[in-house]
C-alpha cells in the first residue's frame, strides 16, 4: 500500500475509535502508529471538554498521551476499565489477532483483560483470512535458550529480536527479551497460545485469542471506515 495512502487509512481508524469514547470513562491505551491517531483525536476532544483518563501500555504510549494532554493513571487504581483503544498486527475473520511489532503485548493483554470493550484499529491490509504473521513472545531472558526449543518443538522458527544496530536483544518495558517466531499460517491459533502460555518462562505471547467476544475493529481504507 502506498505510504501516505496508509497513513490516511490509520488515521481514520484512529479518529474513529477515538470518536467512540464516552466521558467520564477511563480508557486503556495501546501502543503504535494508529493507536496515536486515536490519541491525537482524544487530544482534541479533551480541548473540546472530554474528561477521561488513559491506562498507557508502554513508556511510548505514556509519552504521546502527555503530549495530548491525556490525563494518565495506572491499572492498579483501575483494574475495571470501559474501554481498550489498540492496534494488531493482523485480525482473523473470528477476531483472534497478532499484536507485538511494538513489543508493548504483554501490558497490552492486561488491559484487553480488565476492559468491558476493546475497539482494535487497524488499516484494511491487515484483515487475513488466516494468521500467519510471526507470534512474539515476551520471555524472561534468563528462560530464552528453553523457550526458543519449546518453540521449536511447537512447530516455530524462533529469533530473538534485536534493535535497529543489530547489537544486542531489545529490552521490553518489563525488561525482558522478545522471541519472535514464524509459525507459518497458524490452524489453531487458540490452541497454540495456551501452549505457548505453558512453557515456563514465557510471560506472554502477542496471539490474543480470548478477547474476540468483547472486541470491534475499526479498519480504516483511506478516508473510509469499516467496523467489523
Ligand atoms: C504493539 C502492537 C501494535 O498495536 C501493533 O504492532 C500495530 O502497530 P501499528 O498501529 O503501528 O501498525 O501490538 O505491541
């Protein structure tokens, strides 16, 4: 997709979700590019009287609501929260998603879990018929060398992510290392996140399989707008 066609098509799904949220309510804030559309969008609406508060996913997430002027707290003062606003990697037509590119998933999972409604944005390249994206998994790094061959015995090609300079895994916000593994399409992918769940060590994969009940994704296409 062309770049600038793309970045139309996540600002509209950002300002859309954005247009979603209620006063008085406090909102979970995910990570990345559409998310912070929804953010820009929040920003404007709080100018114009919106009162919320946002649960940030990561150090980014918290930094681009302060420039919005999106009053902060945190899950532990609400572990009850009306809404998630979030990004994926890829969405299946069951709404069982791929998230983590930013590798932001595993405070991202937490909030999907304490939110009554998770509204997902995304840009209409990545509704698949079929996940096939690679899964990141969020690892303690002392567990790395198991959880790469458990990985690989569920059927993974593992690689540890590495920043930019290729000198050294990047560190998560909770200061782990991320594993991301090409599983190809993935059939089941329900039951491959609870596999991936039980290998010690893991703290969580970017699969999020069990929210598709309380899930609606916005998928923008240019200035238009899809809800599925
Ligand atoms: C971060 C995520 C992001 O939401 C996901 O990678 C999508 O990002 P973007 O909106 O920049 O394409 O899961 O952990």
């Amino acid at each position: 997709m062309d770049a600038s066609l793309l970045a139309e098509s996540k600002r509209t799904a950002g300002y859309r979700a954005a247009e979603m949220v209620e006063d008085g309510t406090v909102i979970g804030l995910g990570t990345g590019s559409t998310v912070f559309f929804a953010m820009e969008r929040l920003g404007e609406r709080i100018g114009d009287g919106l009162s919320i508060a946002g649960v940030p996913t990561s150090y980014q997430a918290a930094q681009r609501a302060r420039e919005y002027g999106i009053p902060l707290t945190t899950l532990d003062e609400h572990p009850e929260i009306a809404l998630a606003i979030d990004g994926a990697d890829q969405v299946d037509p069951g709404l069982c998603l791929i998230k983590g590119r930013g590798a932001a998933h595993l405070r991202e999972k937490c909030v999907a879990d304490a939110a009554d409604a998770v509204i997902i944005v995304i840009d209409a390249a990545k509704m698949t018929g079929r996940l096939d994206a690679v899964v990141p998994v969020e690892v303690l790094p002392f567990a790395c060398g198991l959880v790469s061959r458990r990985l690989k015995d569920l059927g993974g090609l593992p690689a540890l992510r590495e920043g930019v300079k290729k000198d050294g895994p990047i560190i998560t916000d909770n200061g782990n290392f991320v594993i991301d593994s090409d599983f190809g399409e993935i059939p089941d992918p329900v039951s491959l996140e609870r596999q991936i769940a039980g290998i010690p060590g893991v703290l969580g994969s970017g699969l999020f399989t069990t929210f598709s009940g309380k899930i609606r994704v916005v998928v923008g296409e240019g200035r238009e707008f899809r809800i599925v």
